[in-house]
C-alpha cells in the first residue's frame, strides 16, 4: 500500500472556497465566443421573447441588430438544444 502524499494547502478553507468561487465568477462573467454560447446564455430571455408574442424571425432580427448574426433555421436549432440540455434530455 503506497503512503498518501501530503497536502501542501496554503490558507484555510474558506481562503480555498472564496478563491474558487472568485475563479467561477469570473468564468461565468466571460461573453460567450460562439452564436450558440450567446443563444444558451440568453436563452430565458429568448423565451420570454417568444411567450410575449415575438416571432422567431422578429428575435433573429433583434439578435442580428446587437451583433449576434444568426439565422432563423441555426436559431431554431440552437433553440432546441438547449430546451433539451435544461430538460435533461439532451
């Protein structure tokens, strides 16, 4: 049975846990790099949009307008996945 290796930890818990969770905020604060990063990123407002009545074609345009260039085909299509990623069933 081969011996543990030390830890060579500096700084207590919660140093560590507040280190790390500076580490996921700053992740999770980075602008997608991809249409269908920006599409997850946005996705409950997508669907806000779309339950208050906006047409697929109206968001696309909405998105194009801000920088986003997506079709309405990719949109549909990055739409759905992500429905199925939040559903689990992707």
């Amino acid at each position: 049975m081969m011996a543990k290796k030390p830890l060579n930890i500096s700084g207590s818990v919660d140093d560590v846990a507040a280190s790390l969770e500076q580490e996921r905020a700053e992740r999770a604060a980075r602008q997608p790099g991809s249409v269908a990063g920006w599409v997850y990123a946005l996705y409950d407002t997508l669907v806000s949009m779309r339950n208050d009545g906006w047409s697929d074609a109206e968001i696309c345009r909405s998105l194009t307008s801000r920088g986003i260039d997506v079709s309405l085909g990719t949109f549909s299509k990055y739409m759905r996945r992500a429905e199925a990623e939040r559903s689990g069933s992707a």
